[in-house]
C-alpha cells in the first residue's frame, strides 16, 4: 500500500498555512488601503465644513454683537477710511429677548439674523441687539454705550408703548431715524424722525375700514372691543373711517368674559379689536351662541398663543395685513435662505425683522454720501425720486413729498404663515407728516 509520508503532510500542511498567512495579508492590506482612502476623504469633508462653518460663523459675528445677552457691549466698529466716512454702518435692534413678549422678539431677531446672514451687504452694514426688556435704567445704560459710535444710523425698536420713553430719549438726542417695528398711537409716533415701519394702530383701523367696504364680506358688520386702549384705539378709528364710506357697522364694547353677549341680530361679519387672549375668548363664545360668523382680526393679533387656543376656528379668522406685494411673490433671497435652513419656525414675527432688516439696508445704501450715517428726514428725503422697498411683510413706500402707500389684503393663517383670500390689493395713501417730523 502506497501513501505519503509524515514529511509530506508536513510540506502540504506549511503550504496550506503559508497559502492562509498570504490571503490575510493581502486582506489586511485591501483594509488598510480602504481605511486610509476613507481618512483622507472625509478629512477633507471636515476641512470643507470647517471653513463653511467658520465663515458662516463670522457672518452671525457681523449680524449680532458678543454682548447680545447681557443687552450691551459689542465690537467696536470699523475704523474710518481716509476719505472720513465709515467703511460700516450699524443699526441696533431693541427687541424684548427677555420677559412675557420675548417669543416675539426673538422672532423678530430671528429673521433679522437670517436678512444679514443672507445679505450683499453683511461687509458694509453691522446690526446689534439690545434687550429693551431690562429695567430702564439699564435699557438706557446700554444704549448709550451703544449709540456712541457714530458709525449707528438707526435704532430699530419693537417694545410696549410703556417702554419706548427710555429709547426715544437717546435716540433722538443723536437726531436717528428711529423705526417702530411694531404699531403704536399716533401721540408716539409723530416724534420727531420715528417712522412706523407697520403704520399706526389709527391708520391701520382705517385701511381696515377701506377693507371692508371694498371687499363686501357681508353686512351687518359687528365692530367688537375689550375697552383697551388698543382696542379703543381701533374702534374709534374704525368706526370714523366707515361712517365716511357709508359701511353699515355696529359698535359693542364686551370686556367682561363672564357675562353673555347680547346679539340682537346675527352680524356676518366680526370684526375685532382688543387684546389676543380676549379676542380668542369672544370667538368661542360667539360660536357657542350661534353666530356662525367671518371673525376679522387685526394682523398684529396673530401671535401663537392665539393661532393655538383657537385650533380649528382659525379658519374661520381673516386677518388684516399690510402687503407690498403678492402675498405668493417670495424674494430670491428669503428662498435661498430657507433652502440654507437659516430659518428655523418661521411665523410673521421673523418675516417682519427679516423685510426691516432689507428696508433698512436699502435706506443706508440710498442716503446722501453727504448726509452721514445717521438716516435723519435730510437723509431719506435728499434722494431723487421715492425710496421704496416690496417684501414679503410691512412693505412700504415713502414719496418724495413724504407720503406712505401702503397695501391692506385680506389673510388666512395656513401652514404658520399668511395666504391671501383676495387676487387683488387696494393701495392706501395717507399723509405721513405725523410719523416724520418737520
């Protein structure tokens, strides 16, 4: 019987061993290979990042100061270029980033940090915040500090009429265009250089009256009211501006939530004015009581609180919003924005600091060289022609002769932004000597 010997299994055994040592070096060798091409490509993937974030970082620096929380201190601006005019131009924001209305002002601040991260002109204009909630004596400190550079030419502000004194008072002693982000009585807004980026709450009321009328949503129209100074405000102005027009209205005053509201007749349309919470309650109790009606709210009153206390009313609500321009007509910039994810939860609030930031950009960039940084009535009025700005929100128009014209259109709140139920808008003229002093 043939058969291998004990040396040749060995041979076999060695070659077999020999055979497996190679195949997992050349294994070894594929990974390492492999591990090492992935390093480097996604070292390179970081690096890229990297330097995105970092000038997407520096573009934030530019669009706010490190001092926002503590409402104060920043950076100081670019030197002056040898030809002595500011190589930057500053704003500051004085929004509520603290207390009961800081959702709203960190909206507003929201989309004013999306205007500048997306802006041509983030190497030329600074914006800075300021938390106008603080006490006012620290509001007051604090804009001080902020307005001692001469490079600010414009104070943008959104706070209760309560708390606009301790920002009126060193502004104006720097002769700034100050811009109210926010309505307000026609007693505070007829200060010298303030102009009211959103109109006053009297001009709006009568807009809202033209509305209306043009619109023809049904008469008897109810004219509701919690007795609030806004909502006083409103009423008066309302109810002026439609007896003028001839529009069938009935005035109620309901302030007292506990009791009933005595409806003689089912009005079609409601048209409400008081404060948010009030307005949500009138709604329910209305719709309880039959009524059935097209509730008609200011658009000041679309705050989140209200859109979610009233579920599945909010489609029976209309709002009454200023437009520039087609509701539908976004602007190339706030497109690529949201395609950039700078805007996180966008609402109105954002809309309306991310069109004052633009309008703001375009006033520095059409004032007189001459005119310095400061945007007074010289500076908005020296410019050949009307200076106008169409946006998404609170678009606005001032003439040469100092004239606002301003769009009112008919809104329903979808999908947490405004669509508009009317193919058409009604330009609204009206003197706007009261917003610009003489």
């Amino acid at each position: 019987m043939t058969g291998r010997t004990w040396m040749e299994w060995e041979r076999i055994r060695r070659r077999r061993r020999r055979r497996r040592i190679l195949a997992v070096v050349v294994l070894l060798a594929v990974g390492v290979g492999w591990a090492v091409n992935w390093r480097l490509s996604t070292r390179d993937e970081r690096s890229s990042v990297n330097r995105t974030d970092r000038a997407q970082s520096a573009i934030n620096e530019k669009a706010t100061a490190p001092g926002d929380k503590e409402g104060g201190e920043g950076k100081e601006p670019a030197a002056m270029g040898t030809d002595g005019a500011q190589s930057r131009l500053e704003a500051v924001a004085v929004l509520p980033l603290s207390g009961p209305f800081a959702a709203e002002g960190k909206a507003l601040q929201r989309g004013m940090k999306t205007a500048m991260a997306t802006s041509e002109e983030r190497e030329m204009i600074a914006l800075r915040f300021l938390d106008g909630w603080l006490s006012e004596s620290a509001v007051r400190k604090a804009l001080a500090q902020a307005l001692e550079r001469t490079s600010v030419g414009a104070v943008l502000v959104y706070l209760p009429v309560s708390k606009w004194q301790a920002v009126l008072a060193r502004a104006l002693e720097r002769e700034l265009l100050v811009i109210a982000l926010n309505p307000g009585p026609e007693n505070l807004l007829e200060k010298a250089s303030v102009l009211s980026f959103l109109g006053t709450d009297e001009d709006a009321a009568k807009d809202t009256a033209r509305l209306l009328a043009s619109e023809r949503l049904g008469s008897p129209v109810l004219l509701l009211t919690d007795g609030s100074p806004l909502g006083t405000r409103w009423a008066e102005s309302l109810s002026a501006e439609a007896d003028r027009l001839g529009l069938a209205l009935t005035l109620m005053t309901w302030s007292d939530a506990a009791s009933p509201l005595d409806l003689t007749q089912r009005p079609k349309t409601v048209f409400l004015a008081g404060a948010p919470h009030w307005a949500a309650e009138a709604i329910r109790v209305l719709e309880l009581a039959q009524c059935h009606s097209l509730y008609v709210l200011p658009y000041i009153l679309a705050r989140p609180t209200l859109l979610e206390s009233l579920g599945p009313l909010v489609e029976k609500v209309r709002f009454a919003v200023p437009m520039g321009g087609a509701l539908e007509d976004e602007t190339e910039g706030f497109e690529d924005a949201f395609r950039r994810k700078f805007w996180k939860n966008p609402d109105w609030m954002a809309r309306v600091g991310y069109d004052a930031v633009r309008w703001v950009e375009q006033l520095f960039s059409e004032a007189p060289k001459d005119a310095g940084p400061n945007l007074s009535r010289k500076a908005l009025f020296g410019t050949e022609g009307p200076m106008s700005f169409q946006g998404l929100v609170g678009a606005l128009t001032v003439t040469e002769k100092g004239r606002v014209q301003r769009h009112m259109v008919f809104a329903r709140w979808k999908d947490g932004s405004f669509e508009p139920t009317s193919q058409e808008s009604h330009r609204v003229e009206h003197a706007a000597e009261r917003h610009i002093a003489p």
